[in-house]
C-alpha cells in the first residue's frame, strides 16, 4: 500500500468493472501516491481495495472526496449515479475523467457541464472505445471513403453461442 500522498491522490468513485481496470491501472502508475475507493457494494468495495492495494475504501463518495490525499478523481459509477459524485468533486475543485456520459438526462448534463466550466475545472469524459483498432480502423474507411458515414451503431459484445434447448 502506498502511503505518501505527495504525489497523484486519485479517487475512484465506483468499483464496478470499469473502476477496477482504471485503479488496476492507476496502482501500476509510479507518479499515484494514494488511492481511495468509494463504492455502495461493501463487498465489492473490498474486494477491489485488495485488488489494486487501494489506501481507502468507503460506501460515501462524499467522504472520499473530502479527504486531503485527494487530487483527482474517476467517476465511475453507474450512468444514472454520476451527477451527484460529479458536483462533489467540482465543489472541491477537484480535477475528474467521468465515464460516459455526463448524465443520462439533457438538463442534468447541461447543469453538470456548466458546474465544470464555471469552476475552471479540467475534466474530461472517458470514452475509450474511440482507441481500439477495430473502430480506428472504421474511422479511417469513413475518412478515405471506403465506406460511407453511419447514421447511427450499437455496440456488440461477444458472447457465448446459445446452446441447444433439446
């Protein structure tokens, strides 16, 4: 377990499968110092804490977020979570990389948007889906006009064949 924490603070907020990668991520970087975790599940909050050798864990994102260690945080919860731990941070100043989206309302979003501006703060919205090779590889088709712009997509997961009723 770290324990200085003058170097990056990093709160992670949601210890689902996306916080898990970017805390295993972030317990890799030599410049984290410290690393908190705010999750409901108790359990899950655990479990992830051992995993990454995370130096906090609570089920209030509030308390995490008010912790000194802090410098900058993940939003990682689920979609529908993310306004409240969002507006936490930017009333503490804190720098943020929210999982998409914003919000799931428009108003919530645009409320959530401008908090960020006002505050000054640097914050951006993970969308790491834009860096596989797969959709590299579509864009540069769309850009060079080897296949025509989408008017829209669903992303697909693979999954296991369904097997046979009989």
């Amino acid at each position: 377990m770290r324990r200085k924490a003058n170097g990056i603070g990093l709160a992670i907020v949601g210890a689902g499968r996306v916080g898990l990668f970017r805390g295993e991520v972030a317990a890799r970087h030599p410049a984290v110092q410290w690393i908190g975790i705010a999750e409901k599940n108790h359990n899950r909050g655990l479990y992830v804490a051992e995993k990454i050798g995370a130096d906090f864990v609570t089920p209030d994102h509030r308390e995490l977020l008010k912790r000194p260690e802090v410098t900058c945080a993940v939003i990682a919860t689920d979609e529908h979570l993310h306004v409240d731990p969002i507006m936490a941070a930017v009333e503490r100043g804190v720098p943020m990389l929210i999982e998409k989206p914003l919000a799931t309302d428009l108003g919530e979003s645009a409320r959530v948007l401008q908090a960020i501006t006002d505050a000054k703060l640097d914050a951006v919205v993970g969308y790491t889906q834009r860096f596989r090779r797969k959709w590299l590889g579509a864009k540069e088709k769309v850009r060079t006009g080897a296949l025509s712009a989408a008017s829209g997509s669903a992303p697909r997961r693979r999954c296991a064949p369904a097997r046979s009723a009989t």
